[in-house]
C-alpha cells in the first residue's frame, strides 16, 4: 500500500521567493548589471533608512590625530577626466555631437547690424544695452540660417537648351511643359465691351481686383476663380487698389474716391480726394497715396478717415506714380522728364531725379529699393541707383515707348510697349536687369494699360484694351512666404487677428524719410541747438554741474572755516584738471605742428605760427 508522505520529509521545499518571481524585463535606459551569483537575480533595490541613520557618527573618548598639512609624498597634479562622447537614455552615441555648423555667408544674409561700425562712446548702461541688443541680433541670424533648411520651395528659373532664346518660348509651350496646378494660372478674361482694364492683386497674391474704362469693378478669388462681388459703377474707373485686407477696396472714380467691401457695397465716398489719377496704398503706415488732375498728392489714413497731408507737387497734371517698398516714398513722374520723391512729413520733394529729355511715362521700384526703373517719350528705359548716387546704371532705346513697368519679387522687369510685353532679368535678385536680351515675350489681343505681378506666384497679370490676362513667368515671385505676415491660406479669424496686430503697430506717418535707418541715429547739431536756445530762454543752464556743497560733520568739525577750506580744496583741484588737460592739448597741437627732423627747409616757414 502506498502510504501518505509524513510530514517534514518527503514535501519538496518551498521556493523562495525572489526565485519564485519572474524575472523583469530590462529596460532600453537601464544599464545591465551582472547577476549577483549564479542564475541569481538582484532583488528591488532596499530603501536607505534616514538621513541620522546613514551619518557616520563618531566614537566617543578616542583622540583622532590631525593630518599634517605638508604631506611626505610629491603632489602629482591630477589629469582632467577625459569626456567620451555623450550618450543618449539607450545608450547610443550621438554622431554629431553639439549644434550644427551654420555657413557665414547665410548668416550673413540675415544679419541686420553692420559689426564694422565700432560701438559710440556712451555711458557704461547704454554701451551695455546696444551689447546687449548685438548679441540678440547675432543669436536671432544664427537661427534664421539654421531654420533656412525647412524652407519648402526653392526659387525656379526658365532656362533654354544650347543657344536657345528664351524669348521665343510662348505661353502655350510653358502651359505644356507645367503641372495642371501651375497651368491653370494662366488664363485669358475677354472684357472687351468694359475695357481697358486697371488691376491690382492683394498683398497675399490670393485675391484679384479690376474696373474698367467704362464702370465694370469686380474681385475674385483668383486662384479658385470664386467671384467675390462684380458692380458697375455707372462711371469711369481711373484706378483700383485693395487697402490692408481684401475686405477693402478702393476705386477712383470719375469724380471722387469711393470706398467698397468685397461683397460689393458702397462704405464711404471721399470728396476731398476728387478727380484721382492713380491711387497707391502703404500697408505698414495704412496710408492711401492718391494723385490727382489738379497736381496735389494726397495722404489718407484709412485707420482713422483723416487726411494726413495735401501737397502740391506744382507740375500740372499728376498721372504716373508709385511706391518705394522699402521707405514708403512715393515717386511721381512728371512731363518736364524728372521724377519728384515725396514723405507726408515734408511740403517740398526730398529728391528730384531728371531722368529723360521728354516726359515720364511709366515708373516702378524694386523690392528691395535699390534700383528704379523709367522710361520716358523718348523712349528711353533707364535704371537708376537710389543708394544716395542717383545716377543711372544703365539704359535702352525701344522701338516703341514702354508705357507700364512693373518689377517682381526677385527683381524681374515687365515693359508694356503697345500690345507687347517684354521681361528682362538680372543675374541675382540684388542685381539690376540686364537689358540687352529679354527674358520672355508676349504679345495680347489689346494694348496694354497695367501691369502688377502676383506676390508669391510666377504669374504676371496684365490689364488690356480686351480684357484680363495671367501669364506664366518662371522665376517671378519669392518661393517662400511669412505666414505671420503674408498667408495666402489664412482664415477669417487669423485675418481679423493679423489686422489687429497690424493696427497696433502701425509706422506714423512722421517717419517715412530717405533712409529709414537714420531714425536710430542721434541728430547732434540738432540737439545742441536746442540746448542753446534752451539755455538763453532760461537764463541759466539746467544741465550745468551744481557747485560743490560739503556735508555737515558732527563733533563740531562744521565749522565756517572748516566748510570753506574743503570748498576751497575741491576748487583747486578741478582747477588743476582744467590746466593739465589744457597742457595735453597745447603739446598735442605742438607735435602735430612740429616737422620731422632732417627735412629741408622752405620759404612758406615764415608764415607759420
């Protein structure tokens, strides 16, 4: 028979319990550590007991001999522990340890502070704020040239095959050779009972506005060819421009400037503006720029609906005008052949340019402001320099006399000469335009009568006699755009954050000037001159340094004759100061005078002193 196991002999023994558990998983940031024995695994770490328990304490009643300072052994200074590379929480080596290089040509693209220029003497506090400001500046560049890298689209450019002109490519062989996307860009509006036509495109390059000759305005979304509103006006159309926003649009009419939303509908009519010419809107003053018939250049905030200025140019009839976008001086072309600039914060011209023997037709400036572009009835196309030379770099004779011009982003120049346009290119978007071979050429079903490139497309649009045209040109416009500042996708709600924002820092009108940065710059002689006239109104220098006055002293060493020898003592010692620097100045003047020894005499020593 089998019998039942007694116990405490045959019962297997009980496991224990760290074996019984399974054992954990290493994790990818834990380090693994040799078992404590043979198949044994290291049990969860102990809790260490309080502080008190872990101090050392020290025995009681036992003498503990002090060191000598001066030890027996040499002193061996002790190597620096040398780093290996740095590892990640896996554990990996990181291959390109510290941040990344960055070229010094792009940081110097984006760089705003010349470092050439040393720093003006000033007090400890300002020279360590304008530190301050260069190395924000310098970290801001160094960010931008890193960040350069995630940029999406990079700028293209039509390029012929050997010895190929790129001006006999037609718009139909570009429409061919792009996708359906870019190919839709190009399209042709055929308005020839309402023409000629007047266009402008919003500051975003989404939306598209035009009025013609004989009343026809409308807006659109040109992208999606959505129609945003489309009126007739029952009256002559001058000129069209959208204000901050394409929610605003204003139109010069035959009489007056109206006002229009994007649904169509009248908002306000200004009747000091009458008879209005062309019309130019700058976006970071929200200043709409209108001349007229009459020869007077207006200045509108529309933020506010007040007239900021009226001038009057004195030369006629004002019918050829446009924007610096790097200053916001408005140039005004005028029939004796010069080109006036003007600010609302002067009543004369900061400049006047003669530039052709004839009269201005057509004037347009560049991006960046550097170069000017004219032609005039002699048919003469010029590009200036307006880096303070004024002086023209270079010029053409056409066939026909261009009566648009218009430049793009990356520094493309479009002519409109009839029912023809030309567009030259440069080397760089810096660089002028080269005029002796046109890029591309077009000719339209009517003459010409405006032309605008879009922002961030590769499209121009004309305005002519029969209507609407969008032409394809490579290479136009700036790849890249800030959506912070310019987002062709923005909603309505980033729209209406973005114009709050605008308004809040908006330019005055009292800035605009030549060189915008001269605003940082301290007019010296100005600044003296107020002081003087300050100074004789009132009759005493406020800034002058008050008299030495001695702090009472206790213990009686107050006395009269106390307080008046320590004025005496300071009085002396700036007297000193002044005879001692005097002394510098008069030996300074003595070396600068003085010749070099060996050098032959001349008859015009008698009459130096």
């Amino acid at each position: 028979m089998e019998t039942a196991p007694k116990l405490g002999r045959d019962v297997p023994p009980k496991k224990d319990k760290l074996q019984a558990k399974k054992k954990k998983p290493r994790r990818y940031w834990e380090e693994e550590t040799p078992p404590t024995a043979a198949g044994a695994f290291p049990g969860p770490p102990r809790k260490l007991k309080r502080n008190r328990e872990l101090r050392p304490q020290k025995p009681k009643n036992i003498h503990i001999r002090k060191k000598s300072r001066i030890s027996k052994k040499p002193q061996v200074p002790k190597k620096p522990r040398e780093r290996g590379p740095q590892r990640s929480l896996s554990g990996a080596q990181d291959p390109f340890a510290g941040p990344a290089p960055v070229p010094g040509e792009v940081v110097q693209k984006f760089r705003r502070v010349d470092k050439s220029k040393k720093l003006p003497r000033s007090k400890s506090k300002t020279r360590s704020r304008l530190e301050a400001a260069e190395a924000e500046e310098e970290e801001v560049s160094v960010r931008a040239a890193r960040s350069e890298l995630l940029l999406a689209e990079e700028p293209g450019f039509l390029e012929g095959e050997d010895g190929e002109d790129t001006a006999r490519i037609r718009q139909a062989d570009i429409v061919e050779a792009v996708d359906i996307a870019s190919a839709a860009k190009h399209f042709d509006l055929n308005l020839r009972q309402f023409g000629p036509y007047r266009l402008n495109y919003s500051r975003t390059g989404r939306h598209l506005a035009f009025g013609g000759r004989r009343g026809h305005v409308a807006a659109l979304d040109w992208v999606t060819k959505k129609l945003m509103c489309e009126i007739n006006v029952m009256e002559a159309v001058r000129d069209i421009r959208f204000l901050h926003s394409e929610a605003l649009l204003a139109v010069a009419q035959n009489r007056w400037l109206h006002i229009y939303d994007n649904q169509g509908i009248e908002l306000h009519c200004i009747r000091r503006c009458d008879r209005v010419t062309r019309l130019e809107f700058l976006p970071f003053h929200f200043l709409l720029a209108t001349a007229s018939e009459t020869g007077f250049l207006t200045y509108l905030d529309v933020s506010v609906g007040k007239i900021v200025a009226a001038l009057n140019a004195r030369a006629g009839r004002l019918d050829v005008m446009t924007q610096n976008p790097y200053n916001a001086v408005i140039h005004l072309g005028h029939s004796n052949g010069t080109v006036s600039l003007w600010s609302p914060a002067m009543k004369e011209p900061l400049a006047k340019i003669l530039c052709h023997r004839g009269g201005v037709r057509a004037v347009a400036v560049d991006s960046t402001g550097t170069h000017m572009a004219t032609s005039g009835v002699d048919h003469q196309l010029k590009i200036f320099d307006l880096r303070g030379t004024f002086q023209p770099l270079s010029a053409r004779t056409l066939p026909q006399g261009a009566g648009h011009l218009a430049f793009s982003q990356r520094g493309l120049l479009a002519a409109g000469m009839g029912d023809v346009v030309n567009v030259w290119a440069g080397q760089c978007k810096a660089s002028p335009p080269l005029l002796e071979q046109p890029y591309l050429t077009h000719r339209l079903s009517g003459h010409v009568h405006s032309l605008q490139f879009c922002p961030f497309e590769d499209v121009l649009g004309v305005g002519h006699s029969g209507g609407i045209t969008s032409m394809l040109i490579p290479g136009a416009a700036e790849p890249n755009f800030d959506g912070l500042e310019n987002n062709p996708y923005r909603s309505q709600k980033q729209r209406q954050e973005w114009e709050v924002k605008a308004l809040l820092e908006k330019v005055p009108a009292e800035l605009i000037c030549l060189d915008p940065r001269a605003l940082a710059e301290v007019d010296v002689i100005s600044l003296e001159q107020k002081k003087k006239e300050r100074i004789e109104r009132l009759g005493y220098d406020p800034e002058a340094k008050a008299p030495f006055q001695p702090k009472p002293k206790r213990k009686g060493r107050s006395s009269t004759a106390s307080l008046v020898k320590r004025k005496r003592k300071v009085m002396d010692e700036e007297h000193r100061d002044r005879v001692r620097q005097s002394l510098e100045e008069q030996l300074q003047k003595q070396e600068k005078a003085a010749k070099p020894t060996g050098a032959r005499p001349s008859a015009l020593d008698r009459f130096v002193r």
